[in-house]
C-alpha cells in the first residue's frame, strides 16, 4: 500500500484574527494540532507541537513511535509554559496519522481534534473527542444532537502542555484501496457535520487539493467562528510490473556492448564484428584518407607508362626532323 495523494490546508475563518492551528504534511507522516491559551499562547503551542513533529526521531515503530512523537511534543510545549510566563497555561490538541512501510496507518490523538475514513462510499470518525460533551454523550447523559449546541462543547479534558506527561490515544488502522483519510481541527468538525464531510470527500476523492479547498470553505459557510485546517491524504495498492522511474531504468538497464558477450571459455566463436557506422566527421576524415590513397597509387601505377611516352615521342621527333633534313639535301642537288 502506498500513499497516492495528500494535500493540506488551513484557514483563520471568518471571525478569528490570528490562526492558532499548525499542521504538518511530511509522508508518511500528517498531522495537526490546535493551540489554546491567552494573547499569542495558542499559536505558540501549535507551533511547538508541530516543530517537535517535524524533528523528532524516534527510534520506534507503529504505535510506540507515534506515541513517543507526541509526548516530545508534549514536553516542548510544558517546558515552555513552565518557564514563560506570557505562555502559562497555553496546550495544544494533537492528531497524527503515520503510514508505515507495511500499509498500516497508525494514529496517535490527543484533544478534539479528529482524524476520519472514507471507504467506498462511507465515512466514519477514527477518534474520540477528548472534551466534555463527548464524554457525557459517551456516559448516555447527553445525546450528539445536544452535544452540538452545549455551550461547554468546545472545553476539552486532555491537551499537550497542561501536565509532564500526556495520555494518548494510539490505535492503527489497516488500510484498502481507495481509503481516503481526513485530519481536521475542530474549527472544521463543529462547523459541518458528518453527512456534509462525506459529501464533499466524495466529489472530491479523486483531487485532494480541490477536497480540502471545499471542506474550508464548507466551515466558513457554516460560521467559520474558529481556525479550520484539513488534511486529506489517500493510499492505494502498489502497481504491479510497475515501471521504474528513468533513475532506476537507466541503473537496472544492461549496458549495450554486454548484453550478448560471450565468454572464451564458452568455446563459441562470435561473429566478426559489425563496422560501426562512422560519424559525420569520421565519415570525412576516412573519405580524404580514400582520395590520398587512390591519388597515390593512380601516381604509382602511371609513372612507368608516362616516361615510354615521352621516349617514343622524342624518338618520331628526331625521325621526322632527319627525314626533313634528307628531303632538303636530295631537293638542293636535284637543282
């Protein structure tokens, strides 16, 4: 399985002047964070979360290393409220999706930022809200209908920065062909529901720059009171014979004067080799060679027969002159 298509996106709303989310778009690696706290606190929590995102290594894998990436996020954001008191107080909320070498999707949560699926034609929220409606909806005390309009919705029970160390949600999910996988804060998620999510995902599955560009503006639409950022991201199998890219087909090609060698040992004689086609400057160097030659030996050839020529011609020469000379005297003594 393979990461076929991402895109992210994030937008400070209608009402908002300052935008407290941050989120990372690094494959394999997405993920999103929502800062809370006074003045500029917030923003500086999400961008801390998202630095430690972007610069952790861990040495782990699957769900250990998710879970250690974000509670260095953690750390980063509690050390700095700890020390600053202009950031005393601030968090973050936290959502990571990892695509592991195997296909897997590991995800880590913490707060009510969510992470969602959209297979075949369904779509279902990954996470669970970390904020007190959603625990009272989990308790029965509350329905989601009366969850959407309590006016303690937005108070969440878990964040980055508040305390040393974080509970974090982790769980993977073994992804089909087609998935197609959304990350959102909750500026989106409170501002469109589930049915028009998957709506928007549908139409646009197939162009994710266009997808997230949609479900912005669906929150503005909705009230856009809050920062809204998404990312979407969608995995398919790897092709099959799939084609090298021109790096790898020129390394994996067998060079020309290999391909048909035959060894001596084979005890097989290979036929004379073919003249290779000259160049057009080889063509003209080996034609002047050709004219020199011929000249040379055309030279050669007529010496010996130019010089009997020019004999012969001197010899009728001196005949014809002696037979003048005869006829002249026979001429003067006839008188």
């Amino acid at each position: 399985m393979r990461i076929a298509d991402y895109a992210g996106l994030t937008d400070t709303g209608r009402k908002r002047r300052r935008n407290e989310d941050a989120y990372v778009v690094a494959p394999p690696l997405f993920g999103v964070a929502d800062g809370m706290g006074g003045a500029q606190a917030g923003e500086l929590a999400s961008s801390l979360a998202a630095a430690a995102m972007r610069e952790t290594n861990s040495n782990g894998s699957g769900e250990e290393r998710v879970a250690e990436l974000i509670q260095e996020a953690n750390r980063r954001v509690h050390d700095r409220a700890s020390t600053d008191a202009s950031a005393s107080g601030m968090g973050t909320t936290m959502t990571v999706a990892l695509v592991e070498p195997d296909g897997r999707v590991v995800f880590g949560h913490v707060g009510d930022s969510r992470a969602y699926l959209l297979r075949d034609d369904r779509l279902e929220q990954l996470t669970d809200d970390h904020s007190l409606v959603a625990e009272l909806v989990r308790r029965g005390e509350l329905s989601p209908a009366e969850a959407e309009v309590h006016p303690q919705r937005s108070v969440i029970t878990r964040a980055l920065g508040t305390d040393p160390d974080v509970d974090i949600d982790t769980f993977d999910v073994t992804p089909q062909p087609g998935d197609v996988f959304l990350i959102c804060s909750d500026g989106l998620s409170s501002y469109v529901d589930g049915d028009e999510i998957e709506r928007v995902m549908l139409q646009n599955r197939g162009d994710l720059d266009a997808g997230a560009k949609a479900l912005i503006q669906a929150a503005n639409r909705g009230g856009g009171d809050d920062n809204i950022t998404a990312i979407l991201f969608r995995v398919e199998t790897e092709p099959a014979g799939r084609e090298p890219d021109e790096q790898t087909r020129e390394l994996a090609a067998v060079p020309g004067d290999e391909e048909d060698t035959l060894h001596p040992e084979d005890g097989i004689q290979p036929p004379p080799p073919a003249e290779p086609a000259p160049t057009a400057v080889d063509t003209m160097v080996v034609s002047a060679d050709d004219i020199h030659a011929a000249i040379a030996e055309h030279e050669t050839s007529e010496a010996p027969q130019a010089g009997l020529g020019r004999r012969l011609l001197a010899l009728l020469v001196i005949i014809a002159l002696i037979a003048i000379i005869v006829v002249l005297v026979w001429w003067g003594l006839a008188r």
